[in-house]
C-alpha cells in the first residue's frame, strides 16, 4: 500500500529533482528499481513492521530472494556501527515534517512555498537528523562524490533548512562491499551551501512555475 505521505500536495524535494529533470532533460538511468531497492533497505533499518521476510515483500511489494539477501546485509553493516546503532535507538524514524508557509530568498527575493520532508532518522531531542542511502560506492571518496553527482547535498539543505537544524549526517551503505560511509554536514559548510545553492535555484523556478 502506498504511503499517503507521497499523496501530499506541499512541494518536497522530489518535487524539485522532478523540475529539474524537466528543465533540463537530464539524462540519467531509469531509478525505479534503485528507489525500490532503496525502500526495502530503509524499512528493513527503520520500519521492520512493513518487511514480509516469508514472501519477500515490503509493503506489497515484490522482491527477489537476491534484493532480501543483500539488504539483510547492508542492515547488519548499519547496525555493526556504533554511530549508526545509538543514532537509530534515539531518533523518530520516517517522521514527517509540514510547513505550510516555509520562507526562501532568492537573489535577495522573498518567497514562500507550502514544503514537506520525510526523515529516515531524526532526533527530537537533539533537533537533527540524516539520511540512509544504498550506494554502489566501495570507498568514502566515491560515496562524497555519489552525494554531489545524485543531489543529495540539495535533499539535506532541504530538510535541514525544513528542521531549523545545524547539522546533518549523509549515511550510506554499500551494496557492493557492504562498508558503511558517514558524511556529516554543518550548517555553512561547503556540503550546505552547494545543496543551499540548488536549494534556492529551483525553489525559485518551481514558486515562479507553479505557485
């Protein structure tokens, strides 16, 4: 069953990755089966409830006994880590944030658009939050490049800016070695500010287009 959350009609960062795509005409795999394969690893990690083991299948969803194995994997390299470990046992997993009204400058111009955000992880108590994410990297440098290549640095400036949060961490596992990659970002940091430069590029287009 689809999650209603994606039904939701507030601009997300998706929303910004699908207007670029249409700008541009950006030419990139079909990431379907990525973004399933993405899905089955986050719920193994945050939403056990949604994974069916007996038929191999994550909220309805299909899966084959190869996506199973290497997913269990890449949860048992999260959950290995320390940092990963505590991080999951403190924070609100797939929590939700709405802001109705969520102000932007642009080029010193004001606006405002109606946002949502989807956390893997975030942490009430401390007020920050990350990201899990499959990678075909089999080195941190490969992973920091994947961040760049992928947008990843606009979905955290995104939510960061969504949470009023300082810092921020970029958590990917490999579907090849199985080495987990932790790329913290600060506020004001060369990671931000690239992804806060997207950030407000396309916010802008999408209020000018669409709001």
């Amino acid at each position: 069953m689809k999650d209603p959350y994606y039904g939701r009609s507030e601009v997300s960062n998706s929303d910004l990755s699908a207007l670029k795509k249409m700008l541009y005409a950006v030419d990139s795999p079909d990431p379907t089966n990525a973004y399933k394969f993405g899905t089955l690893i986050d719920c193994m990690i945050t939403e056990s409830h949604r994974v069916n083991y007996s038929t191999l299948e994550c909220s309805g969803e299909p899966y084959t006994q190869e996506d199973f194995d290497k997913a269990n994997e890449m949860k048992k390299a999260f959950l290995r880590d320390d940092f990963c470990r505590n991080m999951l046992e403190r924070s609100t997993p797939q929590k939700v944030m709405i802001n109705p009204n969520q102000r932007f400058v642009t080029d010193g111009f004001e606006y405002y658009l109606p946002t949502r955000s989807k956390w893997d992880l975030f942490m009430d108590v401390l007020g920050w939050g990350g990201d899990i994410k499959s990678t075909t990297a089999t080195t941190h440098k490969q992973f920091v490049d994947a961040i760049y290549h992928f947008d990843y640095d606009r979905q955290r400036a995104w939510y960061m800016d969504m949470a009023g949060s300082n810092q921020d961490v970029l958590i990917g596992i490999s579907k090849v070695n199985f080495k987990v990659f932790k790329v913290p970002i600060k506020r004001g940091d060369e990671l931000y500010r690239s992804g806060k430069e997207k950030v407000d590029d396309l916010a802008f287009k999408y209020w000018m287009m669409f709001a």
